[in-house]
C-alpha cells in the first residue's frame, strides 16, 4: 500500500506539463486541466500554443468545445472570437457594428513547449526551468490516475529498478527506471489535475527503429501501476476537490460599453521592417519589444508619435490573429514637415517609436451576404485587414479597386493573395471613375454592405452614387482620411458634463475638446478635425451642430453622440454623457 503524502507548498508557482505536442495538431482544441483550473489548449496556425480559461466570457461556455481556425478560437454558443495569443475579443455578432471593448480578454496562461510536452503554470512570473537531456525524446501515452499526485509520485519512485537512482525533478517529478523496464530511463512528471487526480506523463530516449514496441511496454506497465495506486488511493481519505478560481467577469460584457471619453495609453515598439508598398508609399512593419501586441479588429488604426513631433493616424493592414507586429502604409504628401515626410526620410528600421493601442471607429459586420469593399489608392489599408478577416472565414465579399496604375496599388503582394476577387479600375479620369463606381453600386442586394475608403471626393461619390442606387444609409461605411470641410467656431456655448458634476464655458475659437482637457477632463482624441471618430461622446441633451466627416446623416439627425474635437452646439448648452 503506497502512503498518502501531503501536499507540497508552492504548487502553484511551478510548472507541469498539461498536454503532449501531439495532443495539439492544428484546428484542434484541447481540454487541459491544472490545480482544478480548466484550460483552452490549442495551436494556431503560426505555431503558438494558446493555454486560455476553459469558458467564453459571454456565458461560460467551455471554449474547449469551440472551433479553431487558426488565427481566432471560436466559441460555439453565440460566435464570440478571440485572437490568438492575446486572447482580446475580434467579434461579437449580436452587435456586428460595433468593436468590442479591448477589456473583453480572457485569462491566459503561460506556456512552453519541450521534449514533446507542453508545459504551463499558474504563476505568472515563475521562470521555466527543466534540466536540458541529450538526444532525440519520445512522448508515452499519457496515464490518468484518480489519486492524488502526491501518491502517484510516490509509486512512481517505489517501482524503480532496485538499487537505482532517482533524478529529483521537482515539483513532481522524477528520473528513473522502472523494474520492469530495465534499461530503458524515462523521465516521469505528474500533472495535478486536481487534489486526487493526476495524469503521468513521461518521456524516454527515441530508440532505433520502431517506437512502437517500447511505447506498448511502458504502456502496460503503467496502466499495471495505475491499478495499484488507484486500489490503494480506495483505501485512503484523500483531499477535497480544488476549487477553481475564476476572474470576476462584468455584466456589462454580455453587451456593447456605453460610449464615453476614457484613458489613452501609448506603446513602445520598434520598427523591424521598412519597406516600399508602392509608388510614393512606404509601409512599415512595427514589432512588440517583447511578447504581442494589444488585439486589434479589422478596420482598426494606431496613433504614430513621429520623430517630428506630430501624431498621425495609420490603417492596420494585418490579418486576423497577427499580434507580433502591425503592418501600415504611408503615402507621401508634398507637404514640407508633414507626417508622411517623417515616415519616408526620417524613421528608420531598427528605430523605436511609440504607438496609441489599436482603436477601431471602422468596424466590420460579419452578418452581411455579401461585403463589398470600394478602395481609393492608399484607402485600401484598413480594407485589407477586413477582406483577410473574411477570406479567413470564408464570407462572400467583393473587392473593388482604384488607382492610378499598377505601380501605384498599396501593397501589390497582399492585393494579389485576394487573387480574383480584385476588380482593378486603373487610371480612370473622373467621369470614368464616376461611370464605373455607379455600375459597382447599381442594384444593392438584400442584406449587402458597402465599405469604402480614400480620398474624400472619392468617398462622396461613392456615397453619392450608392443613395442614388437605393442603398439604405446603414449599409455604407466610410472612413475619411480627413475633414476637409469648412468649419464655424464663432458661437460660445456651455457643456455640463454629467458624470463629473462640471459645467464649463466653451468660447468662440476654442473645441469642446480643448476645454475639457484645460479642465483636467483628458480623453481619446487622434486626428482632431473629425474624421476618425475617436472623440465619439454621447450627448444627453442639447442640440448639436455637427462639423465632423465620420457620422452619416442618419445618426447626425438622431442627435445622440459628437465629435468634440470639432463639432459644436446650436443649442445654448449641451449635456454630455462625461
């Protein structure tokens, strides 16, 4: 009869392995489970080994049981997605207008991958340590044992070979040979399931030839073993079951965050590649210092500090899961001292710069039959990003683009992956140009998107032609580069912000923005003539004159949220929602 033995301090600061590199092939999930934590295992495509809490944040459901596609884990219950590595939400389907907050991230938990184990812990700063072996290792079947995995190992070592040694591998484990397998050394870890159920798991040197014969060895030999640790652990009180701690989720994540003026953090990152995307444009490859970079969805945009001075705001163009590094482009502007002039002559490889995280004022619906993506020239970035996303998934879309000729598309590698799905309209003059965007637009079809992006004229006809077509104003998006209408600060107003109990004067000359900083109140702001809707600020009431280029008509004339870089009040007074 083999002695219970109590548990060891410090179980949760070590590492076990929870799986073998087998258990994970790819578009797999595996249910792992460590100290009565269940976990969310699965590789995506690039290789990297997700270990996350086994539960969607929406309503608990085991991610265990969703669906990998290799760049995003996808819970089966109501489509919620999570990016691989990061573990933020991409998407949300019950408001597939809208970004998910970057709060909305599961738990991850840390892992490493050696001699064909893979290997997690708790702790979130323990460092990986197991002594390095010689040789090419052999993962054995893994053994579930209901005792508790102070007793396995301790059977373990009861049934070395007499008179041998015995390699400590702590927490739990050991090297040895067994005594019905002399000759053949393994190294043997217990992986605490829970306080009485562990898994053995062990590896042993690849022997000439076929493993077969020795993995069914030690197979019989460990299921002989587990039968006797099991009637002993019958005979014995063993501990109650662990009981798993989970991170408290907010009731406000089953539904879209209220819209309203938060923090603004910025990102150290350094430039790892610089590289021509184009005629007159420069696209830049911006990597993690260490680890990955926040969850971004497609259509979302970064904030660059250039060496200059200025901030500029920059289209990811990755695809869905890419978090090591974004991807932007930048077109030259003859514009002396401009942003764009700081990215093509001043910022180099190598160069560390610091980005806002990802914001997205463009998000994709996923819910459409059919997206199709209108691109002018440079505006193409961010429609890169929501293509990739929907070429992922297999989502019907078409891809509509312009520009002057074929040196001047944005990143012609990515445009041609999208292989025939592209339309290329090269050179057109403006009634070509006009001609073409309403043959695009004619005939809109139930349950059909439009996104478009480029220059400004470019998005007014495209927005032009497609009302005339009968498009519903809800079905076209649009992101400006900037706003180049003509704006009116002449008229002084107040701005009660009811939230923080403030009342403010807002004089002639000076943004709702400007004030609130002046009076402590800081919030997001990116390009600050209302083009990429970062300031979006609900207002509860007063009525609005709205300067900006990022609402649509609709959602101007329902009067509920601004722009308070730019926009202003007809009103004497606005109540914002601060």
């Amino acid at each position: 009869m083999v002695a219970e033995t109590a548990p060891r301090a410090g179980h949760n600061a070590a590492w076990y392995p929870i799986a073998t590199s087998d258990d994970l092939p790819f578009r797999h999930v595996y249910h792992g489970q460590l100290l009565g934590q269940e976990m969310a295992v699965w590789r995506a495509d690039d290789g990297h080994v997700n270990a996350w809490e086994n539960r969607c944040l929406h309503r608990g459901v085991r991610l265990s049981i969703g669906i990998n596609e290799g760049a995003e884990l996808k819970c089966q219950y109501h489509g919620w997605r999570y990016a691989n590595r990061t573990a933020g939400c991409t998407y949300i389907p019950a408001h597939p207008a809208d970004a998910p907050a970057r709060r909305i991230s599961n738990r991850t938990y840390r892992v490493m991958e050696a001699d064909g184990l893979v290997w997690s812990t708790l702790s979130p700063d323990t460092p990986f340590a197991l002594p390095p072996v010689d040789g090419e290792k052999l993962a054995l079947r893994p053994i579930p044992v209901n005792a508790s995995p102070e007793m396995v190992l301790t059977a373990l070592v009861h049934a070395r070979r007499s008179g041998s040694d015995v390699e400590a591998l702590p927490p739990l484990g050991a090297g040895l040979e067994l005594a019905d397998l002399p000759g053949h050394p393994a190294r043997f870890f217990v992986q605490p399931v829970d306080a009485a159920r562990a898994v053995i798991r062990g590896i042993v040197a690849r022997p000439a030839g076929d493993p077969l014969p020795l993995l069914r060895q030690f197979d019989d030999v460990l299921e002989a073993l587990r039968e006797v640790i099991e009637a002993d652990a019958a005979r014995v009180e063993l501990p109650e079951p662990i009981v798993p701690v989970y991170q408290p989720v907010s009731v406000e994540l089953s539904s879209m965050p209220p819209i309203t003026i938060g923090a603004q953090n910025t990102l150290r990152v350094v430039v790892r590649r610089k590289f021509p995307a184009g005629a007159d444009i420069v696209g830049l490859e911006l990597g993690a210092l260490e680890g990955h970079l926040p969850t971004f969805q497609p259509g979302a945009h970064i904030d660059l500090h250039l060496p200059n001075g200025l901030v500029r705001q920059y289209s990811l163009t990755n695809g869905p899961g890419e978090q090591l590094s974004y991807v932007i482009g930048v077109k030259r502007e003859p514009t002396p001292g401009s942003g764009s002039q700081a990215v093509h002559e001043v910022v180099r490889e190598g160069d560390v710069v610091a980005i806002s995280e990802p914001r997205n004022n463009f998000p994709l619906r996923r819910d459409a039959r059919k997206t199709l993506f209108i691109a002018g020239g440079i505006g193409i970035t961010p429609l890169l990003a929501m293509a990739k996303a929907l070429e992922a998934q297999g989502l019907a879309y078409g891809f509509e683009l312009f520009a002057r000729s074929d040196a001047h598309i944005p990143f012609p590698d990515d445009v041609g992956r999208l292989g025939a799905r592209v339309n290329r309209h090269l050179g057109l003059d403006p009634g070509a140009t006009s001609a073409a965007i309403g043959r695009i637009v004619a005939n809109p079809g139930f349950a059909e998107q439009i996104y478009v992006c480029g220059p400004g004229p470019f998005l007014e006809l495209v927005r032009e032609e497609a009302a005339a077509a009968g498009w519903p104003e809800s079905a076209v998006h649009f992101e400006y580069f900037k706003n180049l209408k003509p704006r009116d600060s002449s008229k002084s107003f107040k701005v009660e912000l009811a939230r923080s109990a403030l009342s403010l004067d807002v004089p002639a000359g000076k943004s709702i923005l400007a004030v609130l900083r002046d009076n402590g109140v800081n919030g997001p702001a990116s390009c600050e003539q209302g083009a990429c809707g970062t300031c979006l600020t609900r207002v509860l009431d007063g009525e609005i004159d709205h300067q900006d280029v990022y609402l649509n008509e609709a959602e101007k004339r329902e009067g509920k949220v601004m722009m308070t870089c730019v926009s202003r009040a007809r009103s004497t007074r606005l109540v914002l929602d601060i």
